[in-house]
C-alpha cells in the first residue's frame, strides 16, 4: 500500500477518514473561493457601469456577476463604499428613488473612465487561471479521490494512487523549473 494512503488500505473504516480529509480540503478553499479583485478593480468596474446607466448598487452587484459569467461576485461591503467614495470624490451623483439609491456619473466621472477598456476585468475576474483556479481544481480532484475511495474496486483505487503518483511527480517539477 501507498505510504500516502491509511495503512490499512480503503476499507470500509478507512472512507470515512478519505471522506473527512476531501471536506475539510474543499471546505478550506470554499471559505476563500471566489476571485479576489484589488480595489481599483471594484472602482473601475463601478465607474464603467455607470457610464453605460444609471444604477444602484445590487444592481452593479448582478452586472459584474453577469458579465464575468458568475466568476466575480463583489460583496455589498466592497460596492456600497466605493459608491459612497466616488460620490464623496465627486465622479457621481445619488438620487432616491423608490426607497433606492440611483447612482449617476457625473461630467467628472465620465472623464475618469474615459478611455478605460472594462472588457478586460469582465474576461480576467476569476477567469479559472492563476491562482484563483488552483483551489478550484484541488477540490474538485480531491471529490473524486473521495469518490474513488468510496465505490471503487482494488484495482481501480490502486491505478488511482498510480495517477495521483505522477500528478505530484509533476507538480514538483512544474516548481523546480526556472
């Protein structure tokens, strides 16, 4: 038996700890899983929406998570002051509006954004590259070791350890390249 796996192999005692190790690993990445923008990132989003129309903040919320295809959720906590901000800044305006604030760019916030390509954040929020992708597809290799684990024969658990083998063969050599 692989010194990776529990000595006693994948009986029936033993899934129940392969099961426990793949949902505290998938667990660990779910708290930290989606994309991480920088702030001007939030800005520059916020600021090319409005330059389209006026909208209030769940609103610029949804488009972001629409145009990146659902890769970039920004939380209420990074668009409502960045709003506030841009408003204090001067670059929009907010007006009530059935109980909502509507925000506007002004003739100063139409310059800031002027020029700017917004595309780019759409296509690159949590675009399943860099690092972002790397937790994803832990998880999702880690579920199906589980599964594995959990219904596979002998043989099919022993070609597993074999492809799990090279897989950290290659990764190690992936870090040992210049």
């Amino acid at each position: 038996m692989h010194d990776s796996f529990p000595a006693g192999g994948f009986g029936a005692g033993n899934i129940d700890g392969v099961w426990q190790a793949v949902e505290d690993f998938r667990s660990r990445f779910e708290k930290r899983s989606g994309s991480r923008v920088g702030r001007g990132e939030v800005r520059l989003a916020v600021l090319a929406l409005l330059a389209e129309q006026p909208m209030h903040g769940y609103q610029v919320i949804h488009e972001i998570e629409e145009r990146s295809g659902g890769k970039w959720k920004p939380s209420a906590g990074s668009v409502y002051p960045t709003l506030q901000l841009l408003a204090d800044e001067g670059l929009l305006t907010a007006e009530e509006s059935n109980g909502r604030k509507i925000y506007s760019l002004t003739e100063a916030g139409r310059e800031e954004v002027a020029g700017a390509d917004p595309s780019s954040l759409w296509e690159s929020a949590g675009s399943g590259t860099g690092f972002a992708a790397l937790p994803k597809a832990g998880v999702e290799l880690a579920q199906i070791v589980g599964q594995v684990a959990r219904t596979g024969t002998p043989k099919q658990v022993q070609e597993a350890v074999t492809v799990l083998d090279e897989a950290r063969r290659r990764l190690y050599s992936i870090l040992a390249q210049d």
